[in-house]
C-alpha cells in the first residue's frame, strides 16, 4: 500500500491570517503549531474530518489569537534588530564571536577545543563532552553582556556537563549576576 500524502487546506482566518488544515496519517492527535515567520498550522488524523479540525480549533482560538499577537511582535522586533548582524559578514561574525570567547577563556582560566558557529533554532550555544563549542551567530543580535553570559555558560561547562548547583556555583564565582541574565536570555527567542 503507498503512503498518501497529506492533505492541506489553508483558510484566512480574520484576526490570525492564514492557517493551514494538515490532514495527515502520522498525525495522532489534534495539534496546533504556531512558528515566526510561518502560517499557523493545525495537523488532524486520518480518522478526523476538516470540520472536527476546524471546530476544535475554533475552541482553541482565543489562545491561538493571544500567541500569534505575541509571535507578530517578536517578528517586528527581529525585523528591526535584523540589520545588527546583516551588515556583518560571516568572517566577522566568526571573528567577533571566537575573538570575545578566546578572551574570556583566557581571562577566567578555561580551555576548550573547537568552535562551530551555526544559524540554530533552538539554542543559543552548547558544549559537546570532547569540550568542542557551539556558538549559534544570532548571539550577535543580544546585548554585549547576554553574549558574555552564553559565552561564560558554554565555557562553564568545559568543566561541568550539568545545570548542578555546582554548575551555577562555577558560574556565578566568574559571572555574578548569571541568573538575573539567564533570566533576560530566556526573554530572547529563537527561530527567527
């Protein structure tokens, strides 16, 4: 038997744009998906119709409306800060960011082994147990000092592979304000 391929219907929906009904096989449940910079997407199983989607979704739709406002405003704020790190080639994006790390590490007493710089979406940085750091480039797109903290972070764990007390203790000890910016990263979202 051959996988049939979704189905997908795209309905503009006032007050949240378009939304694009995904019937498909794999889908277990009812599911709602909400990305910047992408429609809004409901997946449904096989088994459901488009009016079961729809109607479940309609029950959804204050929660839906109240995040896709909240998703528009960081695509507004990314629009304006996406020139910072546009006008800066790879070369000195790898060099403002090796450059900073190198510093710090030097400054604090850390080694580690290599460095990556990627376009992630889910991580600003992390730290791989052969001690080889990824840095993702939209680092550069923060303030100076929340860079520092990811930076600070990732070397952190060059010695400690955990988030233990005594990950937080190490950092804290060379970073003694990292839980107010832990906390004013976590304000900064990814993916766009």
């Amino acid at each position: 038997m051959s996988p049939v391929a979704a189905q997908n219907t795209t309905l503009e929906l006032d007050g949240i744009g378009p939304v694009i009904f995904a019937r498909s096989r794999r889908a277990r449940r009812l599911s709602i998906a909400i990305r910047p910079f992408r429609p809004v997407r409901v997946a449904y199983p096989w088994r459901s119709s488009l009016r079961e989607a729809r109607r479940w979704f309609d029950e959804k739709r204050g929660w839906v409306e109240k995040t896709v406002a909240r998703i528009r405003d960081l695509e507004r704020r990314h629009n304006q800060t996406v020139g910072q790190i546009a006008l800066a080639s790879p070369a000195e994006v790898r060099a403002r960011l090796i450059g900073r790390l190198d510093e710090l590490a030097r400054r604090h007493g850390f080694t580690y082994n290599r460095v990556f710089l990627r376009r992630q979406k889910s991580r600003w940085g992390s730290c791989s147990e052969a001690n080889n750091i990824n840095l993702n480039v939209n680092l550069l797109r923060l303030k100076p000092e929340l860079v520092d903290y990811v930076l600070l972070h990732e070397l952190v764990h060059t010695r400690i592979k955990n988030h233990s007390p005594a990950f937080w203790a190490e950092l804290s000890r060379v970073l003694p304000n990292a839980r107010a910016l832990d906390r004013m990263l976590k304000q900064h979202h990814l993916g766009l």
